[in-house]
C-alpha cells in the first residue's frame, strides 16, 4: 500500500508500518499545500491519506476520491507509540475510499 502522510503526521510513524510505502508531504514538496490540494493530487496516486487533521471531513468533499484517510487522534508521538498495534491494525484493514477516525 501507498501511504501519504499530512503535515500533522509524526514522521517516526514511518518505519513502523511496514511492508508499506509511506511519503509526507514535505518530501514531495506539497508541506503547506491546503487539504484539498493535497488530496486531489494523492487521490488515484496514493492508496491511504494519513493525517490529525479531526476537521477535515467537516471542512473537505471527500466524495469520489480515490484513496483512504486515516486520521490520528494527535500529532504526538509519545501519545501514539503505546497505541503503534491498532495504528498498524487500521492501517491493514483500511478499504479504499473508507474514512476512519482512529480513537485510542
């Protein structure tokens, strides 16, 4: 699975999901791009959309895009690492076009 990774993402996320191509942003040049820029580009180029962004389903249309999203509870790390199985867990079992808010 392709993996994109909004601003908000913590970037040690990265190399516990394995078995998966993950890029942020940054690396793509796209850090500061709105939301809906964003996902109009990774929609069809990406399989999953992963951000902390609770907002986005309010403020974007997200109908008929292309991939996944993902969103994260927090952008801290240390919040995150004790919860890195159900991270990886929804990672795995996201379907293409789901929205899921993970809770932990």
């Amino acid at each position: 699975m392709t993996i994109l990774f909004d601003d908000g993402t913590p970037l040690p996320l990265r190399p516990c999901l394995t078995g998966h191509i993950v890029h942020p942003v940054q690396k793509l040049g796209w850090s500061g791009m709105t939301d809906g820029a964003v996902l109009s580009r990774a929609s069809g180029q990406y399989d999953l959309f992963v951000t902390t962004d609770r907002n986005l389903r309010h403020r974007q249309n997200l109908s008929g895009l292309a991939l996944a999203i993902l969103v994260l509870p927090t952008t801290s790390w240390p919040k995150l690492f004790p919860h890195i199985d159900k991270i990886r867990d929804a990672v795995n079992r996201i379907g293409k076009g789901d929205f899921h808010e993970l809770v932990l």
